[in-house]
C-alpha cells in the first residue's frame, strides 16, 4: 500500500529537550490515520512539521512520495489542507465572506467552494458571522477551509475538542466521508481514544515524543490478546477440558485468556470432542485505553 506521508528519523529539540524523538511515520494512501497519545506527547509539534510551521532539528519527510526540502515545499503543501489548534477564521465576518477571502488567497477554484461548503454541511449558515457560530460550526468552517484547493491529504490537530457528544459525532462522519466517499487522505491527532478508535484505519500511539505503535487497530489489539468467552451450558465441564489454558469459570461459559485465530480455532476443535456445546465464541473488547497502558506500563491517556 503506498504512503503518502513517510517521515524518517523526524526529531524536534527545543534547547536540549526533546519533544519529537526519531519519528518514523507511515500513513497509508486513503487511510484515516489517528494520531493517538497524551497532552504534550509531541502531536501538534509533528503536525506543524509535516506542514512546514516548524523546522525539524532533524530526520526527513516525504509526502506523496517526493521529500519535503525548500524547493518541493511550495508544491506539495499545495496537496495538503490543515486545521492546526483553532481555526483561523475571521470572528466579525460571516462564513461566506471568510470563504471568499481564503479562495483569493489560496487562488482556489470556486467550484472548489461550493463543494467544499456542502461536504461540512454549512450551506444554511453561510450568511451568519463566525462570531455566532457554534463550536462545532468554527470546526466545520475550518476544515471547509482546508479543503479549499481540494487537497489529497488533510492534517487536522485535534477537530473534535471542545464539541459535545453530537458536534463530535459530525465531525468524525466528515472525516470517515472524506477519506471513504473521496479518496483523501486523513492524518487526524487526538487525546481521546473513543474519538480516534471510532473513526481510524489505522494509528499511530506516540507517548514523550516517541513511537510506541504503529498498525491497524486489529494489530494493536494482537500485540496483547483480549481474553476469549465461551457461551456453553457446560462451563465447568469446559474448564476442566481446556485447563492447560487458565480458563475461569463465568456466568453463561468461560474466558480464556491470550489465545491465538488459530488457538481459538483448536479450543472449538477440543470442546466439540468432549461433546460440549458451544453456543458462541467472543472475543472481548479492549479499549484502546486498556492497550496503551499495556503499552506504556503507565496511566491511560485521560
Ligand atoms: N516553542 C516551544 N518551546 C519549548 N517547548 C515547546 C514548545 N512548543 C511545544 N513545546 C513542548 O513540546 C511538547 C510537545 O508539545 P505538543 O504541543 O506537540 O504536544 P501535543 O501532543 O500536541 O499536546 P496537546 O494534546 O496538549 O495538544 C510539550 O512538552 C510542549 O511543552
Ligand atoms: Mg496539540
């Protein structure tokens, strides 16, 4: 699968502190990519670097292929939309004048404006000033903002923070829109592991600056297996036949912990000749939460 943004070895020192440390990034062309860790684990400061705000100490970034250097920047940060922090809009102007101002600026079709006004369904609102928008509605500009020359890749730092439950929810339906229904490419950060779990392909987790993971979210999950439940009507007969695996005995069958597709596959196998009945076999849900404290040993993320 090709990557549309590879960074090799990306570093940021601010004196001798350092706060982006040997980044090696791969986002996946069409892929949400959630960029997952703590307050001051390094988000913001990659984005930022990704999109040329920020010098990095050291280490390279390629996007689409071509490296980013003083000669390539102009051209490939034209294929790259933003929302860093909060969006910038003008408060004491209306959504359709902060458009228009964007467009002479960014030199961007108009077709481009319309398009992009109705993909953050703000059509009806585009006559009110900014001032009076919600917050989810300033998210909405800033990202229809971002999208105005229509680019390949989208770097939103943290779009859904401050949105309540149902301004979170929109936001994550554009972004899983963008990339499903139009082929864009999303790098979307968050401190929250339900916003990112809900709406990722793929993850990275970084935690001090450092990568701790970097995969789908069906990865993660193998790197520590979620315990499995037998629904059996026999669960202490069970138990006894699958004893080598630690199996407890619970409420409706038994769970199993760290079991493999295949070990799985040899406990059907096993129970089905001790002619015990298996009614289903779940494997349990680990949130995110759960799998960076197995990651980091320490605190989960909020
Ligand atoms: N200009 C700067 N000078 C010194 N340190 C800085 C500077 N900018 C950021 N930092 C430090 O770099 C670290 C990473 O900051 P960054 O903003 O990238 O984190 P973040 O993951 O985006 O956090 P948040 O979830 O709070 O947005 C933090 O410890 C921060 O204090
Ligand atoms: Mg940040």
């Amino acid at each position: 699968m090709t990557k549309i943004i590879e960074t090799k070895n990306l570093t940021k020192m601010y004196g001798k502190t350092t706060v982006v440390d040997k980044l090696d990034l791969a986002v996946t062309q069409g892929s949400v990519h959630g960029l997952l860790g703590p307050n001051g684990s390094g988000k913001s400061t990659t984005m930022k670097m990704l999109l040329g705000l920020l010098k990095p100490t050291a280490g390279e970034i390629y996007m689409m292929g071509r490296p980013m250097n003083r000669q390539t920047r102009v051209d490939v940060l034209a294929q790259v939309g933003s929302l860093i922090e909060q969006p910038s809009a003008y408060l004491h102007l209306t959504g359709a004048e902060n458009l228009r101002i964007a467009t002479r600026l960014l030199r961007a079709k108009p077709e481009n404006v319309e398009r992009a006004i109705r993909l953050v369904r703000l059509e009806k609102h585009m006559n009110k000033l900014v001032k009076d928008y919600s917050l989810g509605m300033k998210q909405r500009l800033g990202i229809a903002l971002a999208l105005l020359r229509d680019p390949q890749i989208l770097i939103l730092d943290e779009p859904t923070n401050g949105l309540d439950p149902a301004g979170i929810e929109e936001i994550r339906e554009l972004i899983v829109s963008l990339a499903r229904d139009e082929g864009r490419t999303v790098l979307v950060s968050s401190h929250l592991l339900s916003e990112i779990e809900k709406m990722a392909t793929e993850l990275s987790i970084i935690h001090q600056g450092q990568l701790l993971f970097q995969g789908t979210q069906r990865e993660l999950f193998e790197t520590k297996l979620p315990d499995v439940f037998v629904e059996t009507t026999c669960g202490s007969q069970a138990a006894s036949v699958l004893q080598a695996l630690q199996p407890t005995l619970v409420p409706g069958g038994v769970m199993v912990p760290n079991l493999s597709e295949q070990d799985v596959s040899d406990l059907c196998v096993q129970l089905v000749g001790h002619n015990i009945p298996i009614t289903q076999v779940v494997r349990q849900h680990r949130s995110l939460e759960e799998v960076f404290i197995g990651l980091t040993g320490r605190e989960g993320l909020q």
